[in-house]
C-alpha cells in the first residue's frame, strides 16, 4: 500500500477521481459558492461500496451516484482538515468501472480557500471581489473532493456570476453565455484538458479587464492596474520561451497573469493557464519579475510533475527555485544566477535563524503527521531544495549536463505524482555512471536533518562582493565614522544588490539607532516604493527600535497582505516592548479584512486568540 498523505482524509488506493464537472453560482451577498461538483471516480479494487472524500466547512444537500440517490455522512471535524465525507454507493464496483458521483454542496462564508472583498478593498471601490487560494488543503473548503496532490483529474466548469463581472480559472476559457435562469447573470465556462491536482482549481471573479503582452499571455487585473502590469510583465515571453529550451514543451495551451488586489497571501500562485500574482511586484521597473519566472517555472515542476504529498513539498519548489534562476542566469547572466542563489542561501540562514537550527520542520523532508500545511510552510523547501540541486550541479559536471537531467526527469514523471525515493532513483539510474560521486553526497543531512545543510555551494561573489563591502562598514562603523556614508555608497547599485546589502544587515546583530537615522539621511530608504527593499529596510529600522518607523511597518504590514511581507513585519513589531500594544490592535482592527489563512497566521504570531483558518 502506498504511504498515504497526513494531509488527507481520501484513500486513493481504493478509488481515483479523474474529472470534475463543476456547476457554481457565486454569490456575493451570502458569501457563498452554491452548485453541482460531479466526479467521476474510478475504482482502483474490487468490492468497492464506499468512498471517502475531504470536506471543510461545507454544507451538503445530497449525493448522487450515476444519477441514484447515495447515502453519506460527514465524521468527525479536525483542527485543519475538515471533515471527511464518507458515500455509500447504491452497487459494488469492480475494479476499474468508472462511476459518476454528483454532489449538491454550498460553501460557508469563512471558507478558508475564499477571499470575499467588498468594493472598498479593490482599486476601483465599484464592485466586489472574489478569489481562490487553495493550496495547500483548501480545495475541500470549495467543494468536496479527494484533495491530495496525490490524485490528479481534468475539468470542465461553467460559473454563474453577476453580467458586470468577469470569472476566470485555472483553465482554458470557453466562451460565456447569459444564464438562463437569472437575466442579472452571465455563465463562464472553462475546460482544463491537463489532469492537476485539486489544489490548482482556482476561480476569481471581479471587474477584470485584459491586455495582450504575448502571443500566449493576457494580463488581466482591475482597470486602475492594467496598464501598470502589462509594463511590468511584458518580458513573460522572452521567460517562457527560455524556460521551453531549458525543460521542454509548455503543454497548457495559454499562460496568463492574473494580478489580485493586495491581500493576496503570496508572491505569486502557479494555478495553470492563469497565474495569480501580488501587486507589490508592481515596481515600476520589472525588477520583482522573477517571481514570473518562478511561476512559469512551475508549469513543469508543481503543475507537471508534483510531490505526492506536502512533505515532499521540495520536490515542487526547490526545482521551481532551480529553474527559475537558470532563467535569470539565461536574461542576464551567469553572475546574476549565482548572486540570486547565494541571496537564497541567506534567506534560508534567516529562516532558519527564525525556525531554530533543531526545528523539525527545518528538514527537507518534514513530518506533517498532524501539523498543518500551512504552519509548516517557510522558505526551507525552496532555499534548502535549490541548494542541493546547485551542489548536485557542482558535484556532477556543470549546468549543461545537470539541465540534462531535469529534462529527463520532467520527461519521465509529466503528469504523474512523485515522492523523493523516485526522484533520487531517478537521480542515480540517469548518472549511472556517476554513482561513486553520487554516494559521497550525505542524503540523510540534506533529506531528513534540521538545520543548515551540510555543504555550501560555490557561489560566485563578483555581484555580491559590494553588498557584503558596504554592510562590512555598517557594522563596523563607530559614531564617528557615520559622516564617511554618503549617496554615492548605492549608486551604482542594482535594486538587487540594494535588497542584498539590507539582507545582509538583517543577518546582524540590530545596528544602533544612530547607524539607521544616517542611513535614512543619505540612502532615504523611506522614499522607495520596491517592496523588497522597503520591507528588509523597515524590519531593520524596527529591529533597532526607531519610533519613527513604526506607523511606517504597521502600513506595509496592514496595507498589503502578502505574507513574506506581513508576518516578519507583524512578529519584528510584536518583539518590541516599545511597539508590541500597537501591533496587537493594528491586527484586531484590520483582521477581518485579511485573507483567512493570513489572519490565522498572524494571529498565531501574535499570541491572539481565536486562529482558525
């Protein structure tokens, strides 16, 4: 029997769903999703007479199996999977019959994978706003379903939304038509041909407009945006085609960029043929693009080839992470690619100086047998992935002959769900002749201990040499020395070097509050709007106790909701005697306008009662 998920109620050895027929009507006034989920489900043994699927926070108004009533009932309800859902089917199947299970189900207004915004959460302030988040386990919080990356289907969805709207997916449009029981609606369809796993449905629906920026790609966001973004992305192409030549054909027809209003959790979320994005890529000069990059990325490793369950989470980003500076090194040089991962292996210093060197979620390879997705999740299986993939790299003949294997690999499990035993078997069939080099690598260090990894990778520092100059002279400057700064210091400054000089001081002892009032005076880091830099900058200013800069995080923190973002702002804020009052109530007051799962989080962070998600 194969290891089964700790994330998921489902037991797919017994039954596999292979598609869904989605039916929905969104409903903005009660916050609701109402509708039809039909799945066909495939019996993977004989004698089958029920089946188990994953709920959370659901109402469920009747089940049918091949058009026949079929009785069910929901368990027992757990902190952060739901309730599972058990069928009992009208017959017994055999293995191998395909049947379809028809379920009427309704969401609740907390659903944890949906983002209800009034009007005045959105650029325009006109209309309302709705969008899905459903990795990792929120798909079951949308409809009922065996939510494991485990199990993957296509789909076909037609979404009833008012005329003034516009609902896109995680698929391919199909054409729209006025519904024809409610004259006030108009009904979307979608088709995703492309088996995924359940937590890449995703649905928006808002006043969305589109420019062209590719032959293959829209960009579509609120019409106070649209022209911001499509400047931002317009490089999506040129990205898409290097990824092509770099990992192979791009099989999911359109790739499109969806940019969400501000509470948006993540940088970015690779759902296939519309990929979600925050709008604090906005910069104004496409220097955040490479989270594009990253998400491009995963339309081979996540969204072709995907970890099995979520503790092998690396496998989807420590390659995404891999890929995507491959792109980089190809746009602007092997240097920048170097300089990008060396600033990858600092956030994981950070991140681990955060979660504890002997913090079992600092493995590669988690347990997740009862600790939620979403508490584990942090920068270690992409950090900490991209890490050993470079060392692999070094170890085994440069980039040219490692890209070799990822092709291969991608080639091998395209549309399958893997674990890291198939992925390192792969590994050492591929480089057969390369075992003894292979066997000198510590897997047990890298897959299954806490902490830093074993080896560090070479890294070129050329890019990096004037970051670590510059902090040097921060940390080591007296109050004497502080008139030697001047402008001139980041002139020549990439915003990537600057948010590497700042990382840098953010791996330090806290500078004292003279060294970051001179900063502001000759850098005047106040005034910029890239959000990498203004994040990094304003946790430094916070971690040498400015008061000035408190109204300052608490806005960055309040005013986006993106969680690299907001929690190290909201946590820096709380770990100070002098701002801890003010964190608190800025969270209390500005929770209920936060997406669910940020609210959990934080509140989490901040000691706060009452952290469901």
């Amino acid at each position: 029997m194969a290891e089964a998920d700790p994330s998921s109620f489902a037991s797919p050895d017994s039954c596999r769903t292979h598609h869904l027929y989605l039916r929905c009507r969104v409903d903005f006034e009660n916050r609701s999703l109402r509708g039809t989920a039909a799945l066909t489900v495939r019996a993977e043994r004989d004698n089958l007479r029920c089946l188990i699927l994953d709920t959370k926070d659901l109402t469920i108004h009747k089940t049918l199996v091949n058009g026949q009533e079929a009785a069910f009932a929901l368990g027992e309800c757990h902190s952060f999977k739901g309730t599972p859902m058990e069928i009992t089917l009208p017959f017994e199947l055999g293995k191998g019959q395909d049947v379809v299970v028809d379920i009427s189900f309704e969401t609740s207004p907390k659903s944890s994978a949906l983002q209800w915004l009034a009007p005045e959460q959105t650029s325009g302030r006109r209309h309302p706003f709705l969008f899905s988040q459903c990795q990792a386990h929120h798909c079951r919080a949308v409809l009922p379903c065996q939510d494991t990356p485990s199990v993957k289907l296509t789909y076909y969805a037609e979404v009833s939304v008012p005329n003034e709207l516009v609902a896109l997916m995680s698929a391919e449009r199909d054409g729209e038509k006025p519904d024809p029981e409610d004259s006030t609606r108009k009904i979307y369809r979608f088709s995703q041909p492309v088996p995924i796993p359940c937590y890449l449905i995703a649905l928006v629906v808002g006043a969305l407009e589109s420019r062209e920026i590719g032959p293959r790609t829209l960009v579509w966001a609120e019409k106070e945006l649209v022209e911001k973004s499509a400047y931002e992305f317009a490089e999506t192409e040129t990205m898409l085609k290097i990824a092509e030549d770099l990992a192979g054909p791009y099989v999911w027809g359109h790739y499109d960029l969806l940019v969400l209003p501000p509470s948006f959790p993540y940088g970015g979320m690779e759902n296939p043929c519309l990929t979600f994005v925050t709008p604090t890529l906005l910069a104004g000069d496409r220097s955040l693009s490479n989270v594009i990059a990253h998400e491009i990325s995963h339309s081979w490793t996540g969204n072709l080839v995907t970890n099995k369950t979520w503790e092998h989470f690396w496998l989807n980003e420590g390659h995404t992470v891999y890929l995507e500076r491959r792109i980089g090194g190809r746009l602007f040089g092997e240097q920048f690619r170097q300089f990008q991962a060396l600033g990858g292996w600092r956030e994981l210093q950070n991140t681990i100086n955060t979660l504890g060197g002997t913090n079992p979620l600092t493995n590669l390879i988690p347990n997740l047998k009862e600790v939620d997705p979403d508490v584990a999740y942090s920068s270690v299986p992409y950090e900490k992935g991209s890490a050993l993939l470079l060392h692999l790299e070094q170890l085994l003949g440069g980039p040219d002959i490692f890209i070799g294997f990822l092709r291969a690999y991608i080639q091998q499990f395209a549309y399958k769900s893997i674990m890291t035993d198939d992925w390192k078997n792969f590994l050492y069939s591929y480089f057969k002749d390369k075992v003894d080099i292979l066997d000198t690598v510590d897997w047990n260090a890298w897959l299954n201990t806490p902490g830093m990894p074993p080896v560090k990778p070479q890294y070129d520092m050329t890019l990096s040499n004037a970051c670590v100059a510059l902090s040097q002279r921060w940390i080591k400057a007296n109050e004497n020395d502080l008139s030697s700064f001047s402008s001139a210091d980041i002139e020549q400054m990439s915003s990537h070097q600057r948010i590497e000089f700042l990382a840098l001081l953010l791996l330090e002892n806290p500078l004292p509050l003279s060294h970051v009032r001179q900063m502001q005076e000759v850098y005047n880091f106040n005034a910029v709007n890239n959000s990498e830099i203004r994040f990094r900058w304003l946790r430094l200013c916070i971690q040498a106790k400015w008061e000035d800069a408190i109204p300052l995080a608490l806005k960055m923190a309040t005013e986006q909701g993106r969680m690299k973002f907001t929690r190290p702002l909201f946590k820096d804020l709380y770990k100070s005697d002098q701002s801890r009052d003010q964190a608190v109530s800025a969270f209390q007051q500005h929770r209920a306008r936060m997406h669910p799962v940020t609210a959990m989080l934080v509140a989490r962070d901040l000691k706060v009662a009452g952290q469901t998600a």
